[in-house]
C-alpha cells in the first residue's frame, strides 16, 4: 500500500554522496491536480526537479524540508502562472505530498488556476526615463496581451536602477493591480519614489588577513564623500573578484550618521592560496 512519506523525512539530493547507501528514493511521477490552462508537461518542464531525481530519506528539520518544496515546487509554478496571466492561482506549500511506495516516491501538487487575466492599463506614476506607453511596449505590457509578473518586476527595475546609479539609494517602484474580473482584465499602475539622494559616509572592509585593508580600499571605485551609486558598487564587486584572490565579495549598505549618509562594508573571503600581498 502507498504511504505518505512525512515531509520531515524527504529533500532533494543535489550531490548523491550525501547520501547513504541504499538511502535513495527515486522520483517516479511529479503529479498535478487542478490545472486546466496549463499543461501538466509545461508544469514539469518549469521545475527544477525531475522525474528519475534521487531523493534521499533522510530525516531532517522541518525548516529545510519547508525551503526546498518552497524552492524547487512552489516559486517555479507560481513565476509559470503569473506569466501566463493566472494572477489569482494558488499553489500552496503545505498542500504538496510525497508519496511513497514500493517503487520510489511521488509528488502530488494540486493547483488552483483561478481565471486567465490580460492587460488593461498600464501607468506610471513619478519621475522616469520614459513615458509609460514607450515602458509598456518594451516590455511587453500591452492593452489585451496576458498579464506577465516578470514583465511587471522588469518595469520596476528599468525605472529604479537608473535612480539607484544617480544617488538615490533608496529609490522605490510600489505595483498596484486592480482587476475587473467580469472583463477578465488587469490594471497595471506604478508609483515612484526616489527617496533622497544620498552619500558615501565611510567605507569599512572586513574579512581580510592577507590582503592590506590599504590595498583594498586603493581598488574601490567609489570613495568617501562619493554620491550612492549601486552600479560603482557593482563594479567593485567584480573588480576584486577578478584578481582571482578571494572565493567572495559581498558589498553591504547600511545607514551613516543621517538619512543621507552611508557607510559602505566590503566583506571579502580569501582564497585557501591567496599571498600575503600589497598588489590588488
């Protein structure tokens, strides 16, 4: 008889010598329930997970097990549905189920579809680089086409990044949907904030031991005093990495002495054969 396999006891196995001998599951079957608009192939298709995939019954945490059908189930088909127009879908996580029998395991997503919505008007509230009608065909936002989500969240970032790169660091897109679901139509509005612009107050580096802190700060390219620019933040980033002497970078901003002052923190993680060295 098939049995439910508790979600303490199942994650996926990206690596197969984490598990132990004779531990491994195989994936048989990834089931849908629910879906009416969407193809169960092109349900499959958008997970990372596939059928044939060793999945180790191991038990473990309930937080882990929770991320990984967050991860690898939940997030892939909602990105599906919400680009396919689906704005009201519903897969939720605590409704997927592993099962189990004698030959492997199988999951079980049931999916509320909910209807099909196009665009209707797309609008732009605030300062920008380009009308909203010259944004939405760029993009794809058109009167009558499905609603795409990604389409929404490229919108965003076109009309933030360029006010992050000019100082306003804490620059904000806010989305509106209003949905006529008698005409089976969404409005698309979009508010702007800018946020003020802001400054480089002081640049710290931490997790360096063989590379000078001097050294480092010499290859920013932004400085003290600098206007914010997330781009120079960026720049940074891949600058360091590309001297092949740390396995990371990570750039972290933080707020300064007032609402327009940032301190600047680049945290770097030497390489096992990185030289004691002034050369960066």
């Amino acid at each position: 008889m098939p049995r439910i396999l508790s979600l303490l006891s199942l994650v996926v196995l990206h690596t197969p010598a984490w598990a132990a001998a004779g531990s491994a599951l195989e994936l048989r079957a990834i089931v849908f329930s629910g879906n009416r608009g969407v193809a169960a192939s092109a349900l499959r298709e958008a997970l990372p997970l596939k059928v044939g995939a060793k999945l180790p019954a191991l038990m473990l945490g309930d937080e882990m097990v929770e991320a990984f059908t967050e991860r690898a189930i939940v997030e892939p088909l909602r990105r599906l549905y919400a680009d396919r127009g689906y704005v009201e879908h519903q897969v939720k996580r605590e409704a997927v189920r592993f099962v189990v029998d004698d030959d492997g395991v199988s999951i079980h997503v049931p999916i509320v579809e909910g209807q099909r919505f196009a665009i209707g008007r797309f609008s732009v509230d605030g300062e920008r680089p380009r009308t909203s009608l010259e944004l939405g065909r760029e993009l794809g936002i058109v009167r009558g086409r499905p609603f795409s989500g990604t389409s929404v969240v490229q919108a965003m970032e076109l009309l933030a990044t360029p006010l992050r790169n000019q100082g306003h660091a804490t620059a904000e897109v806010t989305p509106r949907l209003k949905l006529d679901r008698k005409r089976r139509v969404v409005d698309v509005h979009l508010t702007v904030d800018r946020g003020a612009v802001c400054y480089v107050e002081r640049v710290l580096v931490r997790g360096n031991d063989r590379v000078r802190s001097a050294t480092l700060l010499r290859a920013l390219t932004f400085g003290e005093g600098d206007r914010f620019s997330e781009a120079a933040l960026e720049r940074t980033r891949n600058k360091l990495l590309e001297r092949g002497l740390f396995e990371a970078v990570d750039v972290v901003v933080s707020g300064g002495t007032t609402d327009d002052q940032l301190v600047i923190t680049v945290e770097v993680k030497e390489r096992a054969d990185c030289p004691h060295t002034d050369a960066a």
